[in-house]
C-alpha cells in the first residue's frame, strides 16, 4: 500500500526518471535523443519525425514557448534566428508588397477629377497599408520613432511618412501604382512648384514626371469641362476674375480665369420675388435686430476674455447669452460645389473683355447654346472693377436679340472681401496693396477701444479689480449692453461718452 500523496510506480513523473536514467545509462542528454530522432538519415525513425514535425498538438509550439519564458533559455535560439529571420522577412514583405502594388493601381489614363476630389492619405493610404502589410507597416513605424517616443509622444504620428514610404516602394515595383503619386505631383504643381522639383519627386518614387503630369492636367481640363457643362443646364453662379503668373523671376498678368460655380435655386427665388420696398426688404426685422444685437454682445465679451490679462485664468460662465446662436446654419460637412474651367487669354480689364469672357465660358468652353438661358438668373460675384464693366457692358447692349447677347442673365453681388478692402481704403483715404496689415491695425484698434470702454463701464478701478470680483454672466451681459449704449456711435445720435468705437 502506498502511502497517502505518493506518485504511484507507473506514474508519469516516475515514468520520466525512468526514461532519464535509461539516457544517462546510454551516456545520452535529451538534446542527443531528440537530435537522435529528427535527424533525416535516420530511417528507422522517420514516422517518429513525420509525427513531430505534423505538430498535431501544437507541442512543437508550446516547446519553444517555454525556452523563450526562460531568461537563459531565449538567449540561446537568438543568434541562430537572426542567421534566417532576413531572409523570412523579405519574404514576408515581398508577398505584402505584392499586395500593396495592386491596391495602389492607378494611372495618368484612370485618374478622374471624382476620384481626386475625394483622395485623402489618411483615409486612403492608411487602412490600406494596415491591411495589405501587417508587417512592413509596424517595421517602418518601429524603425520611425524610439522606444521613448513611442511610450511617451501621443500627439506626433509617423502614420503618413510610413504610408508614403510604402507607396514609393509599390512604384517602384509597377509604374502602374501611382496612387499616391500623382496627387502628390498634382499638390506641388498647384502650389507652383518648379520643374525641376516635379522630376526631383518623380525620381524619388514620390511623383510622375512632369512630362505625364501635363498629359494628366490636359485631360483633366476637358473632364472637369464635362462636369461644369453637366452643371450648367440647372441653376449656378459663376464668378471670374485676372489671375496672376510667375513664369520665372517676373510676375505676369494674364487674362481673365473664370473662377468657379456654383449651385442653387435662383430662379425659383426669382419667381416667388415680390416688389423690393425699404420696410419689408432692407429694413431688419425685430428678430434680425435681436440676433445681430446678440451676436455682437458675444463679439464684445469674447476680445475682454481674450485681450485682458487679468481674465486668462477667469472661467467662463456656461450661459447660452455668452455663445453665438446659429443663423442660417449650413449642414455639417456642407461644401459649396466649385467646377474650376480653363484659364483664358483674353483681357477682361475691359466692357469689350468681360462681353468676350462671358461668351468664352457658354460659347467655347461649356458648348452652350444661347437660347438655353434665356429666362434663367445667373448670379456672378465679382469685384467691383468686373461689376462695373459688367453693368456697362448691359447699357451698350441693350439691343440685343436676347438676355444672353444683353447679358441680363448675370444677376451681379458684391465680394465681402472687396467690401472689407474698400472699408479699408476709405479708412486710409488711400488704395493700398497690402490689405492684412492695415486690417490687423484696425482690428487691434478696435480691440483697444472696446477694453477701454469695459473699462470705464465694469465700475471697478480697474480690469484687473473688475477680474478679481468674479462677475457673473449677468454682469457681464449688463456691462456689455451697457458699453454698447454709451460708447457706440450710431446715425443719428452722439455717444453719451469721450469715448467712440
């Protein structure tokens, strides 16, 4: 009887020992034994071989498993796995740079102005990699950054440098896969890259070559030709103006470059249009006083939070009067449609030019017949030289056989930017060619007097004492509409106070 807790003889632990000392009696190790079995000249032992190396149990697995658990253990496989893991590795890379090349499958024939618009690296290249090379894309990134930048830096990524790296490495196994080139090559041309760099990128596997990148644009011109033609058969704007080319060390005027279009409803507001009266069209209604009113308490509370250093750690109240309310919201993601057409040699500096530019982009560029805008309102926002020679070009054609020969289709708007640039050049009393810096004089100028103002009416001696009282959201709009009383001048009625806004 054994006793209670002992192995039985035939146990598998006594089994072991068993077989232990039959190898030390043979002056044979375990390693000797297993060399012994797996070695190919050995016939008698091949279903044993077949058998250990079938790995049914995955018992092969679990072995080195453990050696690599064991802190003295991996140490000794390491030198024998760095002799092949090269050669398992390119291996491995060739077959998912196989895949990466026909995902990234795209020509200078099969580029399309749809395609373009919605290309993105990150939405486009990313996932892809992450799929098509699980393990070339982890190497670059662990070969882009240190162990401590990956521990610590969470801001900076090396994603769009690994993705670009890989589609270099994809033309350069096809020069069929320019998915990546040539936006690439299409972004440094609009910014006006040079030749030379173009070839430059093409030679790094960045780009295509300048040569296939004006065969690329040429085609694209008559496609977004296509698709501005598609558009011009229903309601859209369209807007042109001279654009500006630097050729070489000199800057050159060039004509006229009808900008773009746009699309809604005109001729459906025109319809239900009724006669324009002061009262119901220019004058705001209580509604449009009240918000114009609200935005601009906001406009004044936001330059005191963010001009006077003794707000920077004042919290903000969380009260919906101290945020802009929408008007007239636009749908997230909403992107006004643009069809760009091609630039023109001819000089819209004149009435005679903008009558000619009118007809270049219906007549010769989009194919339009005349009579298909006949009773259709275009609207065209210009600057006010193109307007002016616009409304000008209208008096000398009044007798022409149809709204289009009369150009009274085109219903002109004034540009804001232009609107600003006139304010501006009023202000100087003189027309100026840098417009930001006059601009960011004015506003720093009214940034000054509306502290001043918050100054005088906070009824503290200072910012920094009104700061220090913690004012609530109603003091804050009560100053505000207070400020605005006293200190802005309108019309017809003189500030109450020294100071003007």
């Amino acid at each position: 009887m054994e006793p209670d807790g002992a192995e039985p003889a035939s146990g598998p632990k006594q089994r072991l020992k068993t077989i232990l000392q039959i190898l030390r009696d043979g002056r044979m190790s375990v390693l000797d034994f297993l060399l012994q079995i797996l070695r190919s000249d050995k016939a008698d032992f091949v279903k044993h071989r077949e058998q250990f190396f079938s790995n049914p149990s995955g018992k092969v697995i679990k072995l080195l498993d453990l050696i690599f658990r064991d802190k003295k253990g991996r140490m000794v496989p390491i030198p024998w796995m760095e002799q092949h893991a090269t050669d398992l590795v390119i291996e491995k890379v060739v077959k998912e740079t196989d895949g990466v090349k026909k995902a990234l499958v795209w020509t200078t024939k099969s580029a399309a102005p749809d395609g373009l618009l919605t290309w993105d690296i990150g939405g486009a290249i990313g996932p892809l990699v992450t799929n098509q090379a699980p393990a070339l894309g982890p190497v670059l990134q662990a070969a882009a950054k240190t162990k401590r930048a990956r521990d610590k830096n969470k801001i900076k990524t090396s994603t769009a440098a690994c993705s670009a790296i890989v589609t270099q490495l994809a033309k350069e196994r096809s020069q069929h896969a320019l998915y990546f080139a040539i936006p690439f090559a299409l972004f440094f041309w609009t910014n006006g890259a040079p030749r030379q760099t173009i070839e430059a990128l093409h030679k790094c596997g960045l780009g295509i070559s300048f040569s296939s990148l004006t065969v690329l644009l040429h085609q694209l011109a008559g496609e977004s030709l296509q698709r501005a033609a598609r558009v011009i058969s229903g309601p859209h704007a369209l807007c042109w103006d001279n654009i500006n080319i630097k050729t070489s060390i000199f800057a050159e005027q060039r004509g006229s470059a009808p900008g773009k279009s746009a699309v809604w409803n005109a001729r459906a507001r025109a319809k239900q249009a009724t006669g324009l009266t002061f009262n119901d069209g220019a004058r705001p209604t209580s509604d449009q006083r009240k918000a114009f009113h609200s935005q601009i308490r906001v406009h004044i509370i936001n330059i005191l939070l963010k001009f006077s250093k003794s707000f920077e750690e004042f919290e903000r109240p969380d009260d919906p009067r101290l945020v802009h309310s929408d008007r007239r919201k636009m749908p997230d993601g909403h992107c006004t449609k643009q069809y760009p057409l091609r630039t023109s040699t001819i000089d819209e500096s004149s009435t005679s030019g903008n009558v000619a530019a009118t007809s270049g982009v219906y007549i010769n560029q989009l194919k339009v017949n005349s009579e298909d805008i006949f009773n259709r309102a275009v609207p065209s926002t210009n600057d006010q030289s193109t307007n002016a020679r616009i409304r000008a070009a209208k008096a000398l054609r009044t007798k022409g056989t149809n709204p289009f020969t009369r150009i009274q289709f085109l219903q002109l708007g004034f540009g804001l930017l232009r609107l600003c640039m006139n304010l501006i050049w009023a202000l100087l009393r003189a027309a100026s060619t840098d417009y930001h810096a006059p601009l960011t004089a004015l506003f720093q100028i009214l940034d000054g007097a509306i502290l001043n103002a918050w100054r005088i009416e906070c009824g503290c001696p200072s910012l920094a004492a009104f700061a220090s009282s913690n004012p609530s959201a109603d003091d804050l709009v009560r100053i505000d509409d207070q400020a605005v009383q006293n200190h802005v001048s309108l019309p017809d009625q003189k500030p109450t106070k020294a100071t003007r806004v």
